[in-house]
C-alpha cells in the first residue's frame, strides 16, 4: 500500500479547512474581527492611530490564541500523525501551516481595521495604521503558532501566549533599561507602535522581526528534529 503525499498548496488548504472545523478556533476566528473593530470604537478619544493600534492588540491577541491552539490541539489529540503522514516534508509543513496562519491574520486584522476605522470616522486620517494592522495581527498570530509548536500543551501554550504577549507589558513594561524601558524590546508594544505610528520605525520592526525569527527557527527546529 502507498501513499501520496500533500502538495504545498494540498496542504495549505488542509490548514485553512482545518482551523475551520475546529468550534473552538472558528469561533476565535469568527470573533477576532469584531473584537478589534469594537475595541477601536473604543477607542475614539484617543489619536486615530493608537485607536486602530488598541484593535489590533485585541485582534492579535486572538490570533495568537488561533494560532498556538491550532497546533497545540494537534499534538494534544495526536492528530499531528496523520498531519505528518499526510505532509512528510516538515519544513513544507510547517511553512503552510504558518501561511495558514499569516492570511487568516491578515483578512481579519484588514476587516477589524477597517470597520473599526469607518465606525469611528476616521478611515481618512487612520489609513496607515488601517493598512498596518492586518500584518500586525498575522504577525502576532505567528508568533502565537511558533509558541505552540514549542510547548505543545494546549493550556500551557494559551497561558503563554496571553500572558506573555500581552500581560508582561503592562506589568513590566516600565521597567528602564538603560536609556530606554523594557517595553522597547518586548514583541506586543512593537507591532502596537507600528501600527500607530512612530517617528523612528526601525526599532520596532526590527524587535518584531528579531522575535519572530528566533521564535519560528526554534519552533521548526523542534519540529523537524523531535518526534511527534
């Protein structure tokens, strides 16, 4: 007996279909988008770009969970066999299961953004941050994927996504560290200052894209290197 393995875009579209049919994970998906649109109405006393930013923390925040949970549950049921067996090739595997991840964050980030913005009468004014919201959101639902890629443990995996996305921030984020504070160097803060503007956006991309690169080479190292 033989079997045929996924293409990269067979296994693309497993992704996408299987967070779907996952209750849990659709409604996650299903109540992002609101969530960061009523979070930016929220929002309408303050600039129109830390507004759409205070969405797209919400809406990222979500998405970490979609994404950490989608992998976390695999291993949690053993069901991550039949997603190897049917897609061999890990580092394909793990490059569609963190596309998978990017265009729901991505449409749901754009959607938030956008109706958030238009409820508030500032689509106009808030046209960057608008724009700069779907990849925040991705990116912070990536980062959620490579966090259950490494811990494996569906409530361990949510706890640290919302914790140490999310809270770490406001509890220490005043912390100084030498001319600046900790929260420069923490990876919420930075796709927040994105998305609202900042003069100098080099510091935050560059700690964004230092966060996703060490935690997404560790998450498919591990992925390639242990069992499942």
């Amino acid at each position: 007996m033989t079997t045929t393995s996924l293409s990269f875009a067979g296994t693309l579209r497993s992704e996408l279909h299987g967070t779907w049919s996952v209750p849990a994970l659709r409604w996650l998906v299903l109540l992002a988008a609101p969530a960061a649109a009523l979070t930016t109405i929220a929002a309408a006393h303050f600039s129109p770009g830390v507004s759409v930013a205070s969405g797209s923390m919400v809406g990222g925040a979500v998405l970490a969970l979609v994404g950490g949970l989608s992998i976390a549950g695999e291993y949690a049921t053993g069901a991550v066999r039949t997603t190897v067996t049917a897609a061999p090739r890990r580092t394909a595997l793990f490059l569609a299961k963190s596309l998978a991840v990017v265009l729901i964050g991505l449409a749901v980030g754009w959607v938030g953004g956008l109706v958030g913005a238009a409820a508030n009468g500032i689509l106009g004014s808030a046209a960057l941050p608008v724009l700069a919201t779907g990849p925040a959101v991705a990116a912070t639902g990536l980062f959620g994927l490579f966090l259950g890629f490494l811990i494996r443990r569906v409530a361990p995996t949510a706890v640290t996504a919302v914790f140490g996305l999310f809270l770490v921030s406001g509890l220490l984020g005043g912390v100084r560290i030498g001319d600046g504070y900790l929260t420069d160097s923490l990876f919420t803060d930075s796709t927040v200052a994105l998305v609202a503007g900042t003069p100098d956006w080099s510091q935050p991309f560059g700690t964004v894209a230092l966060w996703l690169a060490v935690a997404g080479v560790a998450a498919a190292v591990r992925l390639r290197r242990s069992d499942v």
